[in-house]
C-alpha cells in the first residue's frame, strides 16, 4: 500500500534510520523507517536523490553525516525503481560508494528526476 508523506516526514524518516543504523554494514530492510520510506514509492525518489547528492564529502570518518546514509539512498533507490538506476552498472565497481552514487545521480540527471 502506497503511503503519502511530505518532505519534512521524509527527511525525519532518513535521519531517524540514519541515526540508528549508519554504523551498519547492512541495510536494516525491516526498520520502521526504511518499512515507511519503501511505502511512499515512486513519489520520494527526487527527494532521494537529493539526500543522496548531500552525501557527497560527508560519508566518512570526521565528516560523516549521521543524519543521512547515503546506503539508504542507494537502497531505496534500487527497490523504489526496480533496480533500474543500476541499469548498466559495471559488476567491477559493486560496493564502491562513490561509483555507485556518481551512476545513480548521472541516472537521476538523465530521467530529469533531479536538478
């Protein structure tokens, strides 16, 4: 069932998980947060981006931000869109954080999702 929510839901939504689980090597799939974000669906997807896009410069060491996982980003993304932000992605570069997140913003900028 598809969930309506509103930007500041949605934002709270991402630092609730990202304060909980950044320091995870895994995405928690059945936290509340991840469960109410996957339900808005298709709707959320620029918002994703762009929380993926702040991620750039500050998903490590002294400069993490942990108020937005850029894993969650890349997670949702691949469920919401049914994997097709991978669409083409080399098999070489699977686990590299800033490949995947370059792919998936060219991705966004190319379907007009994001700015």
């Amino acid at each position: 069932m598809k969930v309506k929510m509103d930007k500041q839901e949605f934002m709270d939504l991402v630092k609730q998980y990202s304060n909980d689980c950044v320091v995870l090597s895994f995405i928690k799939h059945d936290h509340p947060a991840y469960v109410k974000l996957l339900a808005a669906g298709q709707d959320i997807v620029p918002w994703l981006l762009e929380r993926l896009r702040d991620s750039i410069g500050h998903d490590r060491g002294d400069y993490m931000d942990y108020d937005n996982c850029p894993w969650l980003t890349i997670a949702l993304l691949g469920e919401i869109t049914d994997g097709k932000c991978f669409d083409g992605f080399p098999d070489d570069d699977a686990g590299k954080l800033v490949k995947i997140r370059d792919f998936i913003l060219a991705w966004g900028l190319k379907n007009k999702l994001i700015t």
